[in-house]
C-alpha cells in the first residue's frame, strides 16, 4: 500500500505540473497544443534519466521509481490527451497543425530518449 501512496503523490504532482505547463504554454500558442508537447518532451527526459542515466542507483530504490517514472511522469505526460487534442485539430481543420502536433512528439520524445541513452 505504500507503493500506492508514493505513485499516487507522484501522480498528484505530474498532473499538477501538467497544469502549469499548460498555463504557460496558452501564452505562446493560441491553435497548437504547446503545452502538451513540451509536457511529453519533459516526461521523457526524467524518465529517460531515470532509466538510463540513473539506471543502477533507481534500481535499488524501488519507491524512488515508482514516484519519479510510474507517479510523476505518468501524471505529467499526457498520450491520452496528446491524442485527443490531435483528433480534434484534424476534426476542425487544422490538418498542418494536427500533422506537426504527431511529427514533433514522436520526434522530440523519441530524440530525447535516444540523446539521453546514448550517454
């Protein structure tokens, strides 16, 4: 039940940093969906950190995991809300918009996590 707890906060905080993210991102961006894009993009560098680069120190500290790629990144990245912001572009028309939207977050996450690998 404690692993619950620690995801849970984790998650709290991921969702809550998703928000601002969002708010900051409305400033720069009034038709693409900024915000989400710079949230997945931040989610895959943490967790690709974690993963890679902190890999046989986060292996041995199971609570720091579940709080840092299970919570906080699985609050902060949005698929879920990458894809229905995508589905909505090409439903009112912005196709260039949609198309980039699926372009630049394939290819900014998964450049991040190759980067980040590689070192």
């Amino acid at each position: 039940m404690y692993k619950v707890l620690v995801i849970f906060i984790g998650g709290g905080l991921g969702s809550s940093f998703r928000y601002i993210t969002s708010l900051i991102a409305a400033r720069y961006s009034e038709n693409f969906p900024l915000g989400t894009l710079v949230s997945n993009t931040i989610a895959c560098l943490i967790l690709a950190s974690a993963v890679f680069l902190a890999k046989g120190w986060i292996q041995q500290r199971e609570l720091v995991y579940l709080f840092l790629v299970v919570g906080l990144c699985g609050g902060y990245s949005t698929f879920s809300t990458f894809s229905m912001e995508t589905f909505k572009l090409f439903q009112s028309g912005f196709h260039l918009y949609g198309s980039l939207n699926v372009l630049l977050n394939l290819l900014l996450c998964l450049g991040v996590i190759w980067f980040v690998s590689r070192s």
